[in-house]
C-alpha cells in the first residue's frame, strides 16, 4: 500500500483509492495482463468439459431421472 500519505484521507479520496485497488484484482485483472496465457487455459478448459461430457452422458441422464422422479 501506499503509506506516503501525509493525513487521514476524506470519504472520497478513500472510495476512489479502494476503487483503483479492486480494479486490479480478479480474474478479469489477469485476463488483460495476461490474454494469451488467459485464452490458452480457456481453451484447455473447454477441451477437457468436452470430454468429461461425452464420458459423463450415463450419469448425467441418471441424475436427471432421478431429480424428475421419472424412470428411464
């Protein structure tokens, strides 16, 4: 944090300094510091849900059975 201040900060002077601060935290922070290492985990993500799904499909309509109490 920045401690150079020479006094208490007003109400206003406080709210745009915590603004500044949460603006770059989060994932949408890193997603501009880093695009290409943010694309690459995207795409990593999407590769393996597509593959869990097509694994997953049994259990999936399993489930969906059971929570609308109807048999398969």
């Amino acid at each position: 944090m920045d401690r150079n201040t020479t006094g208490p900060l007003t109400p206003d002077e406080a709210k745009a300094r915590l603004r500044g601060i949460a603006g770059n935290m989060g994932p949408v922070a890193w997603i501009r510091e880093k695009p290409r290492e943010s694309l690459g985990m995207a795409l990593l993500a999407g590769m393996m849900a597509g593959n869990i799904t097509r694994t997953n499909e049994a259990m999936a309509n399993s489930l969906i059975s059971l929570l609308l109490n109807t048999p398969r």
